[in-house]
C-alpha cells in the first residue's frame, strides 16, 4: 500500500489517499485497458501473488488500486480491495473465509442482499448461518459453535437503524477466535472506524455514501493484509471485479465525503426530531434521538450518526405508500447515500424477499419508511414531508 498520505487528518486523505498523480494529473487517470505490459516488474509483481501489481484488470488495475488505498487508510486499515458492488465484495468475503462445515453468526436485520446470501446460498454449500440480534452481543455468544468462523454485523442496521455494539462484539470474536466483518456502509468512515475498535474486516457498499451521487456501483473490503490477501485470492476465481471507470468515479466520489456527511447527517437529526412529534408518525429510528433505544451506544460508536432515518407512518403500508406518492422533492427509489434525497418502502423493495414474520420481528412493520436524506435545504425537505404525510391522511 502507497503510505503517502497516511498519517493526515481525515480530510486531507479523504482528498490525497490513493491519488497517483501518473504523468502529472492533479486526478488519477482512467485506465481503460483490459492487461498491461508484462515487464520485469510486472513478473514479479505476479511471482508475488498479483495483488497490488496491476496486471489484467479482473485482478487488480491502477484505477482499482487506488480506491482501495483510499478507503484502507480512511479506515485505519492496513489493506484492501475493491469489487464490482456491495454485493460482490461480501459474498467474495464469505464465500473465501468459510468452507463446507464452516459455522457463521449473523442478524436478521441487515441488508436484505446480504440475508439472502446467508440464508439461501451459504447453506448450500454446507455452511450454516445462525441468525441473533445485533443489538444484543449477549445473543450472538449464545449462538456460538465449535465450528463458529465468523462474526458478521452491521454498523447502523439497514433499515431499523439499529446501531451495534462493535466494541461489544469485537471482544467477544477476540475471546473465541472469530473473524470479526462488519458493514460500515451506514456510517462510513467519517462516522466509524470499525478498525480501531477490534474488528478484522470492514465491508462497504461504495454505490452508497462513498461514491455519494447515486451513479455507479461498487463494493469494498478493507482490513487485516492476511485475510484481504486470501479473499484477493478467491476475488480472481469469483470475477467480482470493479472496472477502472467505475474505480475513476467512486475516487472522485470519496474525495468529498468529508463534505457532504455533516450535511447529509445534520439535516437527518433535525427532520427525525420533527418526526417525533408529527401526528402521522407513530414511530422514528434515528440514533440522534434521546428516546433512541441506541443512543448511549451511538454516542460511543458512531456519535457523528447517519443520513439514514426510518419511521412508521400510521394507517399502514397504504398510508405510507400514499405518503410517498405525494412527495415532490424526495425521490422514489430504492439505494442510498447520494446526495439527492430517497424514500422507500422496505416491504416492497429493498427486503422485498426477506420473509414477512421475519421483517416484523426485526421491526419493518406496516407503515415502515426508510429515507436516505440528502444534502438539499432542510427546510424544503421538511415541507415535503409534512405535506405528503398531511396528504396521506385518511380519517
Ligand atoms: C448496508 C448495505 N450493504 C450492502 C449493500 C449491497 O451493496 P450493492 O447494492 O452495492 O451491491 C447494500 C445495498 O443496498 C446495503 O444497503
């Protein structure tokens, strides 16, 4: 890894981390070529197992490289990788560290993508998943195996912003030899440093608050140089690859999250404070809120919060569906993290395929919202929302 850089303030490697000033560009060109010249150096640089030598573009490229140096040393990390999406960065993760007979502990309440993987896929290739709750480290102990490998968990949960006691559930992995993987997506490294406080691997979908303007798609693992060296491995037989222009977009993305996160989580705060008291809205999860069940645990592990809020909206899903219908500036639309301000319903969309008892024990009951909120005026957002839930009244 390019060290330069390493030891400044967040912003300054938010900007500089990862650039590669090649042929005095202020910006790290887009390499769009599928190989590269095999020369000495590029020889030996495959010898040594091809990880950071860019040689054929599905392997590792200059553009790729540099992403994964950003976010590595925005999280503290001492290695990484990028891949073609969220998705593709944590099933190449799990499917490299577990084997046939492999045990794993995960939560119910994640990402509906990442469930699905645990609960449809790994289970066919003999690895078994228990799920237990993230807010309760005590739970996960309790699941644990003689042949527990891993320890899975998500910063802020996706939706029921649940946020997790990583300090918690970094010693307990510590105490009985567990790879520690958390999804820092919802707090990003501006918010969290999962790195510091115990854990092996940190996973990001890049689509989200990283790349920040909903135009691209991308997936990154930063963590411990000999986990991220065996998932590299397994990267090259999976193909999950990120493309160089995808790579040029997401750096450019990242060298602004420093910027747009206190806007994106000061305008959250403020519109789920007023949701606490909007007589449509029979509930609010946001770890800003004093009456947050995870407030004491936010202040500790992610006190810069999230742009990531959920509420109940009362009458239902089709007093929420109709709420939603009559927004003018926030936008339909599944994903997060872009600058611009997104609603869904979780139901029918984003964990769609996450069965029904399953979602209501996890807490996406009728009515469920989640919102991305964006960096747009905070007034304009709140006339938005006050006036399509004033709209989705039924008496
Ligand atoms: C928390 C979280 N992790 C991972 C993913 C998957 O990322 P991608 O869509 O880039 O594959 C998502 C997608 O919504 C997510 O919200």
């Amino acid at each position: 890894m390019n060290e330069k850089h390493s030891d400044k303030e967040f912003e300054t490697r938010a900007v500089w981390s990862g650039t590669q000033n090649i042929e005095g560009a202020a910006v790290t060109p887009i390499f769009n070529t599928a190989t590269y010249q095999l020369t000495d150096e590029r020889y030996a640089g495959w010898a040594d197992g091809a990880q950071h030598t860019a040689l054929y573009s599905r392997l590792s490229s200059i553009n790729s490289e540099g992403v994964a140096k950003k976010l590595a040393q925005l999280e503290g990390a001492e290695d990484g990788e990028a891949f073609a999406s969220g998705m593709a960065a944590i099933s190449t993760t799990l499917m490299s560290l577990l084997s046939n007979g492999d045990h794993m502990i995960a939560s119910a309440d994640c990402y509906g993508g990442a469930y699905g993987l645990m609960v449809e896929d790994l289970p066919r290739f003999g690895i078994e998943v228990t799920m237990a709750d993230m807010r309760d480290p005590a739970s996960y102990e309790a699941a644990i195996q003689e042949n527990t490998k891993i320890l899975y968990v998500e910063t802020i949960t996706n939706p029921v912003i649940k946020v997790c006691d990583l300090e918690a559930m970094a010693a307990l992995a510590k105490k009985n030899n567990l790879i520690a993987i958390v999804d820092n997506t919802f707090a990003t490294p501006w918010g969290c440093n999962p790195v510091d406080l115990g854990f092996d691997l940190i996973i990001h979908s890049g689509t989200k608050y990283l790349g920040g303007h909903s135009d691209l798609i991308a997936g990154l693992v930063v963590g411990r140089k000999d986990l991220v060296a065996e998932i590299f491995s397994k990267k090259v037989h999976f193909g999950g690859a990120a493309d160089p222009h995808m790579c040029y977009m997401l750096e450019r993305g990242m060298r602004t999250l420093h910027a747009r996160m206190p806007i994106h989580t000061a305008n959250a705060a403020e519109i789920a404070r007023r949701l606490e008291t909007h007589e449509m809205i029979e509930q609010v999860n946001h770890p800003s809120l004093a009456s947050s069940p995870d407030y004491k645990v936010a202040q500790r592990i992610a006190p810069r919060g999230t742009g990531m809020l959920s509420f109940v909206v009362k009458g239902g899903d089709g007093a929420a569906l109709k709420f939603m219908q009559n927004l003018d500036i926030i936008f339909e639309a599944t994903s997060l993290g872009g600058v611009e301000s997104l609603v869904e319903c979780p139901f029918n969309s984003s964990h769609m395929f996450v069965p029904e008892d399953v979602r209501i024990e996890a807490g996406i009951v009728p009515g469920f919202v989640r919102m991305s909120i964006g960096i747009e005026n905070v007034e304009d957002l709140w006339n938005d929302i006050d006036k399509a839930l004033t709209a989705a009244k039924t008496d």
